[in-house]
C-alpha cells in the first residue's frame, strides 16, 4: 500500500511538470491572451501616460505572447478613452492607463455616459509620480511667490495650459489658485506634450505638468520650475522647492494605473497585475521608471481598488472646497 501511495505521488508530480500543466497555471481558464490587446491612452500621444504606455505595452507584449496596441484617445480631459473602455466587451482586450483623474471625474461632472467607478474594474496602480508648476521662460516670475504677487497685480491677466477639466493637472493648478487666492485664465490642450510646447513658445505663462516630461526641458533651460506639488522635494530636481514651502499644506501627488471593464473574469484581472508587477520590477525597467521619475508600485486589484475609491473621496472634498462648477 506505501509503495502504491509512493508511485501515485510520483506520477502526480510527473504530471504536474508537464509543459501543459505550466501554462494552465500561468494563463486563464479562457486561455487570454490568444489575440491582440488594446492599451487606450486618453490623451494625445507624446506626453507622460502615453510614454509610460508605450514601455509597459511593449515589455507586456513580450511577456504574452501578443501585440499591446496603444491607442491614443483624447478628448473632454480624459473621459473620451474612458468611454471607450467602459463600453468595451469585458475580456481583458481592452485596457484603460490613466493617471488619477479617474478619481476626480466623479466630483467634477453631472453627467458622464459612464460610472467612473461602478464600469471599470481597478487593475493595478502601476506607479506614483509628482506634479510640477513650471513657467514659461518669457514670464519674467523666478518663484511661486513671485507668480502670486504678479497674479495678485494683474487679476485674470495671466493664462495656464490645461489638458482638460477634471485631468489632475487641471484640478492641482486649480487647487493652487484656490490656495493661493490668485485667477490665472485657463487654455486648453490635448496633453502635456502640448502644453510643454506652448509654455516653451510663450503661448501660455504657466502650467502644472507631469514632472516626467518636465524635467529634461527644465535641465535644458526652456522651461522653469518654480515647484513640485508633492508634500516633499524631488530626488530628480532637489533645490525645487514644493508648493507647500510657499503655501503651508499644500500637497497634491499622482498616479498611473491600469483599468478594465467591468465584470472582466477576475482571474483575467489577476494574470494582467501579476504579469505587469513582474514588468514594474524588471532591473531595466525600474532604470527607465527612474528616469522618468516614477515610483513603480504594481499593487494587486483589491489593493488598488481600495486605494482608488479613498481618492475618489478624497477629490470629492477638494473639489468642493475649491468650489469647482460641476461640468456638463
């Protein structure tokens, strides 16, 4: 009987090396991926969502087998390529990266063709980054105090780049504003990429733009920073000041994560975040988030899912403390 139980454990030890043994376990009951994926970016191409987008599609490609397809999507800051996903079959071909205004759309809009947080399920916060409010060269303004005393002087006379109403750098500038008791005009763009280019041109005076793609114009001196909009100082530029250093408090970081439709198989949802934590911890990608000033996180859904609905909580009351009109 031993030696029965013995050869019993052999052959179900066998069976479980087999090569298709591995791969049941590896990949999901309704064998996903077996065609292309959609990775909808929400704004134009060139600027930080779409950069990181691009990295992580193609490494994600490499790990399953299958083409990641990034599709630039922008319009109405950010709700256009939401949409999209919303409404898309719920297979795991189609996923949403967005930054945290997925958060802040809840509280900024009366009517969206979408529920922001009943139609998508959260994926995984793939990384954390820091906001920075950065001049035009042609502005003649060296520090944030210098720009409220100048926007204090000339009330309405100043403008911003914005890339649309409830995207984070539109509610952080407008966070700033409200703090600051300034009114700086607000000019609408595509995407960051753009908004660099106009701060660089002189088109507009000031903006609030990922510190990703801020950074290397800064060091080149077509931008100028006047201060990152995290509770602390950037590694990446650390004689920056914060916001808060000027304005007690002030603190309004960011984050990037992935999203599906809802009602996508859960085991589906799970083999995307794991395979995307191993991308995140990559030693060359971990050098490239480094770069970019990104923290890679990779949490799993119910961890994001937890830390997605305290933001959407959290920018409920900043927007109503800074008396932000609902959007139609």
């Amino acid at each position: 009987m031993r030696l029965f139980g013995l050869a019993l454990a052999l052959m179900l030890a066998a069976f479980d090396l087999q090569p298709g043994a591995a791969h049941a376990q590896a990949f999901p009951s309704q064998g996903y991926p077996n065609k292309p994926v959609r990775l909808i970016v929400p704004f134009a191409a060139g600027g930080a969502v779409d950069v990181l987008a691009r990295l992580l599609g193609a490494k994600l490609s490499e790990a399953v087998g299958q083409p990641v397809l990034v599709e630039n999507r922008p319009g109405v800051g950010g709700n256009f390529g939401a949409d999209a996903v919303a409404k898309s079959a719920p297979d795991g071909y189609t996923i949403l990266q967005t930054p945290n205004g997925q958060a802040i759309t809840p509280a900024l809009y009366r009517n969206l063709p979408f529920d922001p947080v009943k139609d998508f399920t959260p994926v995984t916060q793939l990384v954390a980054s820091t906001l920075i409010l950065v001049a035009s060269t042609h502005l003649k303004v060296t520090t944030t105090q210098e720009l409220i005393a100048l926007a204090k002087s000339k009330p309405g006379s100043l403008n911003y780049g914005s890339s649309g109403v409830g995207n984070p750098l539109h509610l952080t500038m407008e966070m700033f504003k409200h703090a600051a008791g300034i009114d700086i005009l607000a000019v609408p763009y595509r995407g960051d990429a753009q908004i660099n280019a106009a701060l660089i041109t002189g088109e507009v005076q000031v903006a609030v733009v990922p510190l990703a793609t801020a950074r290397p114009l800064v060091e080149d001196g077509q931008l100028r920073a006047l201060a990152v909009t995290g509770a602390r100082r950037a590694a990446a530029l650390p004689t920056v000041p914060t916001i808060a250093e000027t304005i007690p408090g002030f603190d309004s970081a960011s984050w990037q994560g992935w999203f599906v439709a809802a009602k996508t198989p859960r085991d589906i949802v799970e083999f995307i975040q794991r395979e995307t934590a191993k991308i995140l911890n990559a030693p060359d990608v971990r050098e490239r988030l480094k770069a970019m000033v990104y923290e890679p996180i990779g949490s799993t859904p119910a961890e994001f899912d937890v830390y997605f609905k305290a933001d959407v909580a959290k920018f409920a009351k900043v927007v109503a403390d800074a008396h932000i009109p609902k959007q139609d």
